[in-house]
C-alpha cells in the first residue's frame, strides 16, 4: 500500500487536472462559436491553445530531466490555475471579449503542455516504485485519463447550459489548484539509482540545446517511435478538426445545445474507460500491433461516416460508444512501446519530443476543419476527413520498420 500511493496520487492528480481540460475544449470553443458564430475563428481560437503548447511541451523536456518532474508539475499547474480563472473573473464582470479570451488561450497552452509531459514522464518511476508492469501502469492511466474526460465532457454540457461557457471555466480552475496539491503532497522525489548516476557523472557537462538534440537525434533514429509519431500526428489532427470544430457546427446545425454536444463527448469517453480498464488487466498478453490496427480502424473512420450521412442519434451514440471502447487500448500500448524504448536518462527529453511531435499538427486542426466547412460544407467535410484517417491507420502497416513494434526492448 505503501509502495502504491505515489501511483495514486499521480491518478487523482491527473483526473482532476485531465477533466477540468476537458471541460475547457468543450466551453472554449462553444464560447466563440455563441458570440461570433464563425467556424474559422473557433478553429482559429483552438489552434491559438495547442500551437504553443506543442511547443512548450517539446522545449520543456530538457528542464524536465534538470530540474525534476514534480517540480514542473507544480509550477506549471498553480499558474494555470491563476490564468484559467481570469476567465469567469471578467466574465462576471461583463468584460470578456473574443480578443481578449485569446492571450489568456495561448498562456493556457504555454503552461499545460510542460505540466502534461511532467506527468508523463513520472510514470516509469512510479511503475517502478509500485513494482508493477508498465502495462498496467499506462493502462491506469489511460483509464483515468478516460474517465476524467468523460466527467469533464458531461459536466461541461450541464454547466455551460446552466451558467454559461465564460463561468464554467471557474471548476478548471478548481481542478488545477487541487493537482497542485495532491502532487505536492503525495508523490516523493525520484531519487536516482546508482546506476543512472554514474551514467550521468560519465557525461560530459551539456548545455540545454544539448539536451534537446540529444533527445531529437534518439528519436530519430528510433524507426518504431518516427512510424507512431508520423501516424499519430495525423490522426491528431483529424481527431482536433473533429472535437474543436465538425461534431460542435454538427451539433448546432442539427439544432442541439451544448448538453448534446458534452454527451456525445461522454459516450466516447465513457466506453473508452472500459477498453482502458480491459487494457491495464491484460495488457501485456495482449499481440500489440494487431489490437493496435483493429483499435484505430475501429475509433477512427466511423465517428467522421455516421455524421456525414446524417444517422439517426442512436446510431450515432452506438457508433460512439464503439469507437470509444477501442480507443481504450491505444494509448496503454502506445505508452509501454514508447516508455521502454528510451533510456532512463533521456525519460524527460525524448517523452516531451515524442508528445509534442505526436500533437504537432493539432493547433491546425480546428482551422483545417473551420476551412473544410466553410469551402465544400459540412457533410463533405465530415466523409474526407473520415477517408483521411482510414488511409492514416493503415500507412503504417505497409513500412517494414513497423514489424518492430511488438518487440520489447529493455
């Protein structure tokens, strides 16, 4: 029990900042598409986020191996805290404009993404320290992942129609400060085995830049890790389009409010948590590259389809709950390949350029929907994007260097 509260502290710490995030890509975006009624700003509006957290993610993994994850966590969560929560402060105050939210979007942004790699990057530790496989560590956390998102798309459905998108962002706000709290409090500092020691004090003392190529080079060369992130970043993208902007203008073209939207969300979500928990038992009996390629066939192409040709909203929610279930087993297996994989001295660095390259594509997601929508329409929109990540999912298969992926490398 002893060994396994630092893993449950990173859990709850996690839940409640991963669903207050959630509730943030819910109200955000349906707070500029209610006042300006534009998919290309709200498109716009998303990139604006993920553009610099992109960035901050991937420049801040050198300080991550330097100065600690836990500390970065800390940090990074307590000023998001204060930036989030200037939101409803000006909206209470009736002052919030469009141009005014967007600076406060890019510092949302700017702080989320080293905060996420920290987290990430803890999760070898805490495998180790609960003496458990990493399997069933990412399989957790993907299942809390999942389910944090699904309680944050929920609740973001009642509170935007309750007291309205601007004020709902006062429960992220909540969420942060009580990660910075939890991870304060209930996960010790690493300490570094003699071994990862002695392998740093034979290194030569480098610089920041230093550290940042030595992680861009070690990806690079990995030919397993270039095939997810080259995959992943499209689907990403596609998957961005998708949340920031198609299901939202889906969902106000069909006359639905936002308690439509936040549930459609939840469906996924919620069926996600499922798959994850299946995961975490199994996963390391599971044949990963084939659960891998049915999981993305799966989650991917039939959420675009089922909207494009206008199903009815139970066909709809079952396709939903499918794509859903399958996604649960991606990220626990993707997790494990990349964890082990990278040397321990590289955690920090490598983690980061691997999460950031993965969401490179992501702040053009939404613009990329907004300007599909607004050139050949929704529904057209909706069956070439569906096309695009069938074609994504099945690249990878046709490349040699993929059949590496089920190989374990210590």
């Amino acid at each position: 029990m002893r060994r396994g509260k630092p893993f449950l502290a990173l859990a709850a710490a996690e839940t409640l900042s991963l669903s207050g995030t959630r509730l943030s890509t819910v109200a955000v975006p349906w707070l500029v598409l209610s006042a300006t009624g534009s998919p290309v700003l709200t498109g716009l509006t998303a990139m604006i986020e993920m553009l610099p957290y992109v960035l901050a993610k991937a420049l801040g993994g050198p300080l991550i191996d330097r100065v600690g994850a836990k500390r970065i966590a800390i940090i990074c969560d307590a000023a998001s805290m204060a930036v989030v929560g200037l939101v409803p402060l000006l909206d209470l105050f009736g002052v919030l404009t469009v141009p005014m939210l967007l600076p406060l979007v890019f510092a949302m942004g700017v702080l989320r993404g080293p905060s996420d790699a920290a987290k990430q990057a803890m999760v070898p530790d805490i495998a180790a320290l609960a003496d458990v496989p990493l399997e069933r560590v990412t399989g957790v956390s993907s299942a809390i992942e999942r389910l944090a998102s699904t309680m944050g798309a929920a609740g973001a459905g009642l509170l935007i129609g309750l007291i309205g998108p601007g004020q709902a962002l006062i429960v992220n706000a909540a969420t942060f400060a009580a990660a910075t709290v939890i991870i304060a409090t209930g996960i010790p500092g690493i300490r570094r085995t003699p071994a990862i020691l002695a392998a740093s004090d034979a290194r030569p003392a480098s610089s920041y830049l230093d550290d940042l190529r030595g992680g861009w080079r070690f990806l690079r060369s990995d030919a397993v890790l270039v095939s997810i992130v080259t995959m992943v970043a499209i689907t990403n993208l596609l998957d961005q389009a998708y949340h920031a902007v198609l299901l939202p203008v889906w969902t106000k073209n069909a006359g639905h409010g936002p308690e439509l939207l936040g549930a459609m969300f939840a469906a996924f979500c919620g069926a996600s948590v499922a798959g994850a928990a299946i995961a975490a038992v199994i996963g390391e009996r599971m044949p990963r590259l084939i659960v891998y390629t049915v999981a993305f066939l799966l989650t991917g192409c039939p959420r675009f389809l089922v909207l494009a040709v206008d199903a009815p909203l139970g066909s709809v929610f079952a396709t939903l709950a499918i794509a859903g279930f399958a996604s649960g087993f991606l990220n626990p297996i993707l997790s494990a390949v990349i964890f082990e994989r990278i040397p321990k001295p590289l955690t920090g660095r490598v983690t980061a350029m691997n999460t950031a390259l993965c969401f490179a594509l992501i702040p053009f997601g939404g613009l990329v929907g907004g300007a599909l929508i607004s050139t050949i329409g929704l529904g057209a929109a909706l069956l070439l994007c569906g096309l695009a990540y069938l074609a994504a999912t099945l690249f990878p298969l046709a490349l040699k260097s993929f059949r590496g992926f089920d190989k374990a490398v210590a």
